[in-house]
C-alpha cells in the first residue's frame, strides 16, 4: 500500500487510532523536554516504535509517531515527504514536536544540533538553520 493509500485508510478509521493514541500516551513518560518518548521497545532498527490497530478489515501495523500526528493534525505528507521529529527522538509521541516535510529535509536534520560553550560563561548554545527549528531534547542535549 502506497503512503498516501495508507493514509487514508488510516484516516477513515480515526477514533480506532485516537483509542491507539490514547493506549500509547498512557504508557508513555513525559521528559523535560516535552518528549512523550514511548516506553515500548523500538521494532524497527532505526529507533521507531511500531503499533497495531485493530480495524474491521484486520490488523493494521503503523509507526506510532504517525498515529500521534494523524490524532492531532488533518495535513497529512504528500509523496516524498516524511512526518519529522523535530527532536531527533524517534520514540517521541508529541505531535507538537513534529512536523511534514520532505525526506531531503529530514534527513538533513540528521545531526543538526551543533553545540557550543560561550566563552564568556558556561552556557551552552544550539544552532539550528532548519525552518521549523529542531527542538533541544535529551538526544541534542
């Protein structure tokens, strides 16, 4: 099933994946940076959590971050664009901290967080050039 397919399928069964999304918050810790990081084991090996939704037509597996965004947003990515962590935390369920955009631009937010101490004090500094922003979080911090 192609991604915009799926995406609308999903869609068409909302309130099973706001009951998912629910299930998922609810087993979830909040950290100080405003991550709700799923405390399920990643099933994928780059980090993502993956969850089941039980439909009429069968068992549907998604990425539970996609669930997240779909509960919170109608925009939904067109081809060639992914739903981005802004975080870098791939087990994050906040939809707030995610955002569509392309798979160029995501990937290039791979290692975006270039940190530096002031010389005058020990502060630290995040520079980001990405439009959204990445948001600090205890895998940039």
């Amino acid at each position: 099933m192609a991604a915009k397919e799926a995406y609308t399928y999903l869609s068409a069964h909302r309130s099973e994946l706001e009951k998912l999304y629910q299930n998922e918050v609810r087993h979830s810790l909040t950290d100080q940076y405003g991550c709700i990081e799923s405390q399920k084991q990643p099933t994928k090996k780059n980090g993502y959590v993956q969850a089941s939704i039980q439909i009429s037509d069968g068992q549907v597996k998604v990425l539970a971050h996609i669930v997240a965004w779909m509960t919170q947003s109608d925009q939904m990515p067109s081809k060639g664009e992914d739903i981005s962590h802004l975080c870098h935390n791939s087990k994050c369920l906040n939809p707030n901290h995610m955002t569509i955009e392309s798979k160029k631009a995501n990937n290039l937010r791979k290692g975006c967080q270039v940190k530096f101490k002031c010389p005058c004090c020990e502060h630290e500094a995040v520079v980001c050039r990405h439009n959204p922003k990445c948001i600090l979080s205890k895998n940039t911090a």
